[in-house]
C-alpha cells in the first residue's frame, strides 16, 4: 500500500520581495577588518592555538576544513569565511541545507530570515518563489553538470545565473544511458522539470547583485569547495514542486564524498566545527570511519589532527580532561562534543558567540 502525501502544486506562493526579514546587508555584514568584541580571557590561548595549528597544517601543506551551522551566515560572516579562503587559512567550507539557502538570499536579495512564527501561522513559512524555484532549478541544471550541491548554488550566484540546456541536448544525454546511467538520468530529471514548469532552454540570467557577499560564490570563483549537507525535509525549499529528490540526492552525495575526500587528508590537519550540533559531527564520523578503512589497508593510519568545536552553550564538562561523560550527566547528550570526543586526535571546545570566534580567529591569523 502506497502512503498518502501531501500534494505541493496546490500550495501557493508569494514574490520573495514581498517578505519582511530579519537580517539585511550590508547593515549586519561583518567586516574581516573590524576589532573583534572582547572575549573571556580564557578564550583567546584556545583561539591562539588554533591558529597556531592553522598556520603549520597550511604550511605542510595539510587541510583546514570549516563546517559551520546556518546562523554563521544569518550573523552576517559571510565576508569573514571570504577572506579565510582568500588568505588560503582555510581549504574547505561546508555547511548545511539552510546555510546554502541564506546565503544565496542575501547574494540575490541582500536580505533573509524570516518570522517563523508569524509565517507558519499564515502557511507562509518557506512559499517565497524565487527561493524555491531558482535553487532547485540549480540544483537539477548542477546535477546534470556533475557539480555538488554548494558548488551549483555558488555557480548560480558567481556566474549571475543558469544555462539550460536544450530539449534535443538533454534528450541525447538521456539515450546514452547504457554508456553513463547517472548523466541520463540528471538529463531525464531536468527535461521532465523545464517541460512541466515552463523553463525555456538557453541563458536564464538571474541578477545576484550582493554576490560580493557570498561566500559561495568566493568559494566557486576561487576553486575551493563549499560543499552542502542538507536533510531533505529541514529546508524551505522542498515545499516547492520543483524540489527533485534525485537531483537533491544526487548534488548532496557528490558533495559528501568530496567532503569525505577532504577528511581522508586529514593527518596534520586541522577541523573546525562552529554552531552545528547535528549536521558536522555526523558527517565527520562517517567520513573519518570511511578514511580509516581505506588507510588502514594500506597500513597506515589517520591519527594526528586537531578539532575545534565552537558553540555558543557553556559545557560544564571538562572533555580535555576527563573524556566522555556518563550517559547520566546531561553533558553527554551534547552531540557536537560527544562525538568529536570518540574521534581521536585532539580536541577542545570553546564557548563562543560565532559574531566573535570567527574576527578573533582572523586577527590570531594575521598575528594581532
């Protein structure tokens, strides 16, 4: 027996412009040049050793990987991740599916964040069109290109918007199937969704005018990945009927495994894991699990790495010292430092607003 589900092409839609949001550029940007705001003093050796490790991992030649949850861009820190890719201190940005959403809103518009409550009560949380239609049209043009999931949406901002293919190109690729199965089945999911949505082939230009912004679109023009880690259900843009399961799939898996790629370099590395308490930690164990299998048939091992896991909550638990805590102490259901603790190598954690870590971790860099 099929499950009933709910049918989207009924849901309506309004013009993105028409929502109030919370946050606005270049009001709330964050300037990589501004004094960072004081810290706890106990914060900054924490911060300098981090840096420290940061400058010996670049010098050898080693990965500094930045996951970070959706509030680092909705804080405005686009511009502060810009400059850490364009200074070469960091090789790899990752984030989730609602850190690729507002940042190509604030590349297209200047502005996100919506009321939550106020919108849902009017069965307009997530229904804004442009969000909708324009991601998950970039998500199934970059599948069928072979991009990943942040690299489709950083194309879509950096190159200033799409190119469709035609129906006779597409339909080509679609009866190659034997030769390449998955470039047929991306060129089948995108010619069924330009025929029932009205998407002409040819150039879709789509002005982004605060691309400078973006950290994607640096990331993108800058050849360093940016990689998205979306769970299908958590974003607002698969209330819109142009949201393909396998196109989304498809980008995300491409993005996991380079992820992972990034990951199985990661001796003399360093991690930094600031404000996601689900999405880093997750794919970071498997990743490290899958690197770990394939060093060890070689006979070697990933063993010596640093982590940094900034959040914004106070841990009254000493992981340094003591480990893991008892499934009794309500520290342990602290995913974030729970898991990075089981992932050897070294760890610390820091309490920290990220309007703050991210400035003071610059200005450490820099040898302020």
């Amino acid at each position: 027996m099929s499950l009933p589900f709910l049918e989207r092409r009924a849901v309506r839609f309004r013009p993105l412009a028409e929502r109030r949001n919370k946050v606005s550029f270049p009001r709330d940007a964050v300037s990589p040049d501004q004094p960072p705001r004081p810290l706890p003093p106990g914060s900054v050796p924490i911060i300098r050793e981090t840096a420290a490790r940061m400058r010996a991992a670049r010098a050898a030649g080693r990965p500094v990987i930045c996951a970070f949850g959706a509030h680092t861009i909705k804080n405005g820190l686009g511009p502060v991740l810009i400059r850490l890719i364009e200074d070469g201190w960091v090789t790899h940005l990752a984030t989730n599916g609602a850190g690729i959403i507002h940042d190509w809103e604030l590349a297209f518009q200047g502005q996100t964040s919506e009321d939550v409550r106020e919108n849902v009560g009017r069965g307009e949380f997530g229904t804004w069109e442009e969000t909708g239609r324009l991601i998950n049209l970039g998500l199934l043009v970059g599948a069928y290109r072979s991009l990943g999931y942040g690299e489709s949406i950083g194309s879509l901002i950096e190159q200033q918007g799409l190119d469709i293919p035609s129906a006779d190109e597409l339909g080509e690729a679609a009866a190659r199937f034997r030769e390449d199965a998955e470039k047929a089945a991306a060129a089948i999911e995108l010619l069924s969704a330009c025929r029932e949505f009205g998407v002409a082939p040819g150039r879709l230009a789509v002005a982004h005018p605060f691309k400078g912004y973006s950290a994607q679109a640096a990331a993108f023009r800058l050849g360093v990945p940016f990689t998205g880690h979306p769970m299908i259900g958590h974003d607002i843009i698969y209330t819109h009927p142009l949201a393909t399961g396998a196109a989304i799939g498809r980008a995300a898996m491409r993005d996991f495994l380079a992820y992972a790629w990034a990951v199985s370099r990661m001796e003399d590395g360093v991690y930094l894991s600031v404000g996601s308490a689900v999405m880093s930690p997750m794919i970071f164990e498997k990743s490290l699990s899958m690197a770990q299998n394939l060093a060890l048939q070689q006979g070697k091992a990933i063993a010596n790495y640093f982590i940094l896991v900034v959040d914004i909550a106070e841990s009254s638990w000493d992981w340094q010292k003591h480990g893991e805590p008892p499934a009794t102490d309500p520290a342990y259901y602290l995913r974030y430092c729970k898991s990075f603790s089981r992932m050897g190598g070294t760890m610390r954690y820091l309490a920290a607003d990220n309007r703050d870590f991210f400035p003071w971790l610059l200005g450490a860099l820099r040898g302020a």
